[in-house]
C-alpha cells in the first residue's frame, strides 16, 4: 500500500481503545499507533522497508544484542498516567527481557508494553517520513529513549540521535542533542556497546 498515513485527532476516548475501534472497522489489516493526541494510521511497508529492517535487526544480534526485535507495541504515558504515546516501532533493542510485572503492564494496556523497557528504538521511513522525523521523534526523546535510528529512505540519510532532551511539561517540545548522520549506504556509528551499522541495504532502494 502506498497511500499516505491516515491521521485523526483523538478527542476523549481512551487511545488504545480508540485504536482497537480503528482495527475493528478497517476492511485490511492495520497498525494504528497514537502519537501526540493523533491516530496514525501508517501506510503498509513495501519490501525494500521491510528487507531492510530485517538487516538491520540481523545485525544487532549478530554484535550479540539478543533483546533485539522487531514487531511490539509499546507504550509512554505523561506524569499524571494518561496515555502519552502508543507506537509500534520498526526495530528495537529493550534493556531487559519482560518481566511478570511487564506482563501484568502487558494485560492491563491491552497489548503494549511499557516503553521504559526500550534502550534504543529505531524507525525506517515509507510515505509517512514526516511522522518519523518530527512526532515520532519527539516522542521517543519525551520518553527518554537514549538511541533513536532512523533511516529516511525520504532523504536518503541515516540518523543515530541521541541525547534526549525535554526542556519543559510538553513532549511536542522534546527533542535529541546530538544527531550523527552519514549517507545511505555509509556505516552509520552507534554508541557502544552498539555496532556499527550497514546502511548499504537502504543505498540502492
């Protein structure tokens, strides 16, 4: 699917409910995610997306990163509890395995886990590059994730922010410090224990 990513503001439903009512009424299978007070709906990867993160995942456990994976929800929430963000990234490696209290958290949401278990997150573009490089990005930065990936398949640049920053009570405000950026199909460096990673699958997409 190549449409643009369906975007719908949320209003006082609970989110993950309001993404289960989206999952319900789609006649084609979707992955609804939830980042600031909108229902994004992401346009399906095509094959060059999805071999590409495939590598990339390959790579972190083959540096021996066995928390790497790809495929779960997780979930951030503001000071107060409520539901900050719901998003599925593309790729990740988690700071620990899930606990039962990761489980109990699993239960409770509805199928999103919480995302204080993820040490670096990682993101790689189709239509919806805007997503990845603005609220996505302040998301994960309002969350604290150290290391956020990303491949802009748009620019043809690979990212390693890191450096998380929330200057204030807003998360639309967070933002990375530090940005390190190399052409795709150059190595991208990530901060250790982390490899270096082959960006070349993305080079000729």
């Amino acid at each position: 699917m190549s449409a643009e990513p369906i975007m719908e503001p949320v209003m006082t439903q609970d989110p993950i409910d309001l993404l289960i009512a989206f999952e319900e009424a789609s006649v084609a299978p979707i992955r609804p995610e939830y980042v600031e007070g909108t229902v994004i709906v992401p346009p399906q990867p095509d094959y060059h997306h999805s071999k590409g993160s495939v590598r990339l995942v390959v790579q972190l456990h083959t540096a021996g990163l066995d928390l790497a994976g790809m495929g779960m929800g997780f979930r951030a929430a503001h000071s107060d509890g409520s539901t900050m963000a719901l998003v599925i990234p593309d790729f990740y490696v988690l700071h620990r395995e899930p606990t039962e209290l990761d489980g109990s958290y699993l239960k409770a949401h509805k199928g999103w886990y919480p995302i204080d278990m993820v040490a670096l997150v990682g993101e790689v573009t189709s239509t919806n590059h805007t997503v990845d490089t603005g609220p996505k990005l302040a998301a994960y930065a309002a969350a604290g994730i150290p290391i956020y990936v990303l491949i802009n398949r748009e620019t043809k640049t690979a990212h390693c922010h890191t450096d998380p920053v929330l200057p204030g009570d807003d998360p639309t405000e967070a933002y990375y410090k530090t940005d390190t950026k190399v052409t795709l199909g150059d190595p991208l460096p990530l901060p250790a224990p982390y490899p270096t990673l082959d960006t070349a699958p993305f080079a000729t997409d």
